[in-house]
C-alpha cells in the first residue's frame, strides 16, 4: 500500500438480485438512505467547481439530461464526437476526485483489478430521457460499468447488445447496476423518470451515477 492512498472501508452489499439477462447485475437498495443524502452532498459539493452542463449529441442534437463528471477522466459528447476528456468543457476545470465510496463499492462489485477513473454524473428532470445505446467509448470493454441511481425512480430498458427484446426493470434510489462479462456491450437507456417517487433531491429528479474505466489514464 502506497503512503498515499485513501483508507477506505468495504462497501457492504445488500444480496444481490437475479435478472434475465446473463452479465447485468443488480443489488438493490445497496446504498441506504443515509448513505444516499451522504453521496448526494458529495455530488452537490462538486457542482460549485463542476457544474452540470447540457451537452449536444455530434450531430448537434442537444441532450435531455444534464451531465458533469467525477474522476480523472470525464465522458463528454459535442460535434467532435463521444471522448473521455480530463476537463470540463465549459470551465475548462479538472473534473472534481471521485468520492472514496465509490472505488469501495467498485471493489466490492466488479472482478476487477484497476479502479474507475471516470464517473459520468447525469441530472434527469421529470422530462429527461436517454435513447438505447451501448457504452462502448472505453479503450477496454471487458472492465465493467457500474452505476448508481439517487432520486427519482427511473425505467430502464436493457437488451442483448445485437439483436433480441428488450425489457425493463425499475431503478430506484440507492440501486446498483452493472454491465459486465456477456452485457458489457447491452443495449440500455431510461424511459422515463417517475416525478415525485422520492423525496431525495430538494428539487426532484434523478441523479444517475457511471462509473467506468476510460483507459485513457
Ligand atoms: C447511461 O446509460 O449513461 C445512464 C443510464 C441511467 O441513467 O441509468
Ligand atoms: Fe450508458
């Protein structure tokens, strides 16, 4: 262990819930309430330097959720195309540390050896949505993506990465999903947001937490 790394707990996980399809994994309630309100003060706290921003699709098209990063890296998406970039785009700023909680509950979910180091924040508001697409800008797309759902209860869609059905499953505040091994590369994306399904976030909506390896670091 170096001189400077964190000290930092195991993350405790909740059993873990079956799913349909092989590779997408669930736990949820993984955070509980107190730990929600503690990983939203630490969103909430990285906003002052890291604002959330809306970004625009390459073809110009402007996003409905509203984005920022925590981490190294940060996933941004302008008319350059989809990258992973260490700055933020409108300050120019480095993109605030990742939260320890976070490289804990990584550890305790993904068969992995190396750490995230990109965490994509996204703010939905009772009209946001996010369109089926893979993930699929890591350098390798064999590390897992985990992600965290605070807020507003959500309806994610999922399918195989080719061809077949998609389903949904609810995403409720303090879930943890993940795609890994044969879902790495599954079709996925929210629906819609159920407005008023939590009282977390002061002004309502969801805040929907990624993390993932860039392989740019
Ligand atoms: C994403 O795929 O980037 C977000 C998924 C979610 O909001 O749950
Ligand atoms: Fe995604």
């Amino acid at each position: 262990m170096s001189l400077s790394s964190t000290p930092s707990a195991a993350f405790d996980l909740p059993p873990e819930t079956p799913t349909a399809l092989p590779g997408f994994r669930l736990w949820k309630g993984a955070f509980d309430r107190a730990a929600q309100v503690a990983l939203l003060a630490q969103v909430t706290a990285a906003e002052a330097t890291a604002p959330f921003y809306r970004p625009e699709t390459p073809g110009g098209r402007p996003f409905s959720v509203r984005m920022t990063n925590l981490g190294p890296m940060g996933w941004v998406s302008d008319r350059a195309g989809y990258r992973y970039q260490p700055t933020h785009p409108v300050t120019g700023a480095p993109w605030p540390p990742m939260p320890t909680i976070l490289l804990d509950l990584w550890r305790a979910t993904a068969a992995w050896p190396a750490p995230p180091d990109a965490c994509l924040v996204n703010l939905y508001d009772a009209r946001a949505r996010m369109g089926l697409h893979q993930d699929r800008d890591e350098a390798d797309l064999a590390a897992p993506v985990l992600s965290i759902s605070l807020g507003d209860a959500a309806v994610f869609r999922i399918g195989p990465a080719q061809v077949g059905p998609t389903a949904t499953v609810r995403l409720e505040s303090g879930d943890v999903c993940a795609l890994t091994g044969p879902a790495r590369l599954a079709r996925h994306g929210i629906d819609r947001v159920l407005a008023g399904s939590s009282t977390l976030l002061p002004d309502g909506g969801r805040l929907n937490l990624t993390l993932r390896r860039s392989g740019r670091t």
